[in-house]
C-alpha cells in the first residue's frame, strides 16, 4: 500500500476491528501507535507488532478527555516527529450493564456519543494543527453500517456511527485546502467481542450447546450477506491501509461499506 515509515495513530487500537486495523498497517510497514483506554491489552497489540519488526508503542487513551487527548498527541510527536495517519476507531456499544436492558437509557446515551462522536472531535482536533503544518495528512474514521439506517434496539448507537459519516464530511470539507483526506469505513458483521455482547443482549443470554451465540452469528450471516461469509477484523484493515496509501489522493469524504453486500449504497 506504500505506507512504509508513515506514522499512525489507531485509536481503540487494543483489540477487535483496531487490533486488526493495526496488524494491516503493520504488515505495510507503517510505523504504530496503539492508543486505548485499555493500557495493559494496548501493550500486548504493540509487542506483538514489534515482533514483526515494526517500531510500534503503547498509549493509554481516554478520548472522551480533550486534555488527555492533547498529551498523547503530544507525546507522538515528541517521540515520532510527525503524525501522517490517524483512524479514529474507539467506539462503544452503551454503558455497564447495557446487556441487561431493553432499552438505552441515560448513562447509555452519554457515554456512547461522548465516546463514538465527541471522542473523534476530541482527537481529531488534537492532531489537526499538525496535520495542518505539513499540508499532508489521512484521517479515517470507523463507523458502522448502523449508521445508513435507524433501528429500534439501540438508538444511540446508530445515532453516534450516522454523526460519525456527517463528522467525516464536514472534516473533509474543511482540510482538503491542506491537502489533508478524511475518510469513513462502514464496517459490517464481524465476530468481535462487542457483537457477541449484541447478540446475548438480544438473546436474552445464551447458554445451550446448540444454539450459541457464534452459531447465532453464522445463521445471521447466511441469511444476511449476499456474499455469504462474515467480515472479519483485517478487511477494515485492508481499506484503512488503502485510504492512507498514496492511491487514495483524490478519495475524501467518502463513507465505504465493508459488509459483503449487507448494505448497498
């Protein structure tokens, strides 16, 4: 992809669709920085990135602070001179206990914006200023292909991922005088930790040996993905890479679905 030496930033880079987002830009020899709330898991996604010969590190992350979001901005440019890439993929699914309700209530709604949306702001406006220095930059962002549509079984978060398309379009609008391509991924169903919550939610909890919550999924995706398989980590790896590569210069404000044809647009 002719990423090579490029410094990027992964944001909820600790496992799931970043950890994944992270692997691929590894394996194209970008150099990153796995930036997560979740220090400890942080540092097992960066250690094993530096397996692979790549100069990878391990931040601890709040987006939901504009302060700490600073520091660790900061702290990459101090360390790495530059940011060339930053994907904004942190994101939740509602608050503590989100899987016992049928229904979002307050905590939910707060949280998930102040994270999936006004933590994209948080970061992005940090690392902006840069960005805008050296007249180059690729910011992508991870929404969901719950942000085409409304659904009833959790508001905010297809609230957050549509503000999250709107957020890339306005961004792109207002960089592309600095040269600087703004971007959205639209990821599908994918088995991460944050679907199996989905599904025991909407299950109820599942405990039989027949009817588990990965069989749950596979039946899901047969009946759903033209395509026929589900979409794993990587794919979003793949198109993140791809949108930061050199390839992508006349791509911006663009919202791409990786869901195998579940959503066409």
């Amino acid at each position: 992809m002719n990423i090579n030496g490029l410094v990027t930033i992964v944001t909820g880079g600790a496992r799931g669709i970043g950890r994944g987002i992270c692997k691929i830009m590894a394996e194209n020899a970008a150099d990153v920085i796995v930036a997560d709330i979740d220090k400890e898991m942080a540092e097992t996604t960066a250690s094993g990135l530096r397996r692979m010969g790549i100069n990878s590190v391990a931040v601890q992350l709040d987006v939901t602070s504009r302060v700490e979001s600073n520091r660790v901005v900061k702290t990459v440019i101090d360390d790495f001179g530059r940011i060339d890439i930053l994907v904004n993929n942190a994101g939740v699914i509602g608050s503590r206990g989100w899987e016992n309700r049928k229904r979002a209530n307050q905590d939910d709604w707060d949280l998930i914006l102040n994270v999936n949306v006004k933590g994209i702001v948080n970061f992005t406006e940090a690392v902006i200023p840069y960005m805008k220095e050296r007249r180059n930059g690729k910011i992508v962002n991870i929404a969901s292909i719950a942000g085409r549509q409304g659904t009833p079984k959790n508001p905010p978060y297809s609230v957050s991922k549509t503000g999250v398309i709107s957020l890339t379009q306005g961004y792109a609008l207002e960089l592309a005088q600095y040269n600087i391509n703004v971007n959205c991924i639209c990821p599908g169903l994918l088995w991460t930790p944050m679907f199996e919550r989905i599904i025991n939610r909407e299950s109820g909890g599942l405990d039989s040996s027949i009817d588990t919550p990965r069989i749950t999924f596979d039946n899901y995706v047969k009946e759903k993905i033209p395509l026929g398989r589900e979409q794993i980590p990587e794919d979003i790896g793949y198109l993140a890479a791809f949108l930061c590569s050199p390839y992508s210069q006349n791509i911006t404000g663009q919202s791409v679905n990786v869901s195998g044809g579940y959503f066409m647009n």
